[in-house]
C-alpha cells in the first residue's frame, strides 16, 4: 500500500507567540472531526467520512516555531484527496499564526 495516495504532510513555520489554543481550536471546528488525545503540543484527532463512516487519523504538533500536521486513512489504498483538503482547510483556518 503506497502511503502517498492515501495520507498528506505539511510542516508550517509559526508566527512568534503561544498558537496552540489557537491550533486546537482550528482541529476542533473541522466537519467530523474529534480530538482524541491532546498532550503539550501535540493532538490526535479522529475524523469519520460522511457517507460510510471510514476514519481517518490526524496528528498535530508543534516542535519550536515548526507546525507539523500528518492526516491519514486507515483503510483503503486512496483517500480521494480528502486528507491533503483536510490540511490545506486547517492551514487556511491558521492564516493568522501561520508565518
């Protein structure tokens, strides 16, 4: 199974200051998604598809000034592009602290 056509990376650099409230609510107000685990700067979140309720894993953490976001599908050999949608949307929702 090729992890490329079922998962998305993205690492983005972070303005100076505290993001991760900010972080946390951003995965928070994703459609269907629910934070599973959450430890200092680091998440785990679940998200359910829509139509036949397939999860999907999404990671967050923050390492210095570097935000590092891995979202991938637990079953199947593609995901239709909903995981990197699902980063670029949570990158867009994090304009403000991205840099």
């Amino acid at each position: 199974m090729k992890d490329q056509w079922r998962s998305a990376r993205s690492i983005s650099r972070l303005k100076k200051g505290n993001a991760w409230p900010r972080i946390v609510a951003a995965v928070k107000a994703l459609p269907r998604v629910r934070i599973v685990s959450e430890k200092e700067n680091a998440l785990r979140a679940e998200s359910r598809s829509r139509l036949f309720g397939f999860v999907d894993d999404l990671r967050v953490e923050v390492i210095d000034d570097e935000m590092r976001m891995h979202s991938v599908a637990r079953r199947g050999l593609f995901d239709f592009g909903v995981n990197a949608r699902r980063l670029a949307q949570l990158r867009a929702s994090l304009a403000d602290v991205i840099a």
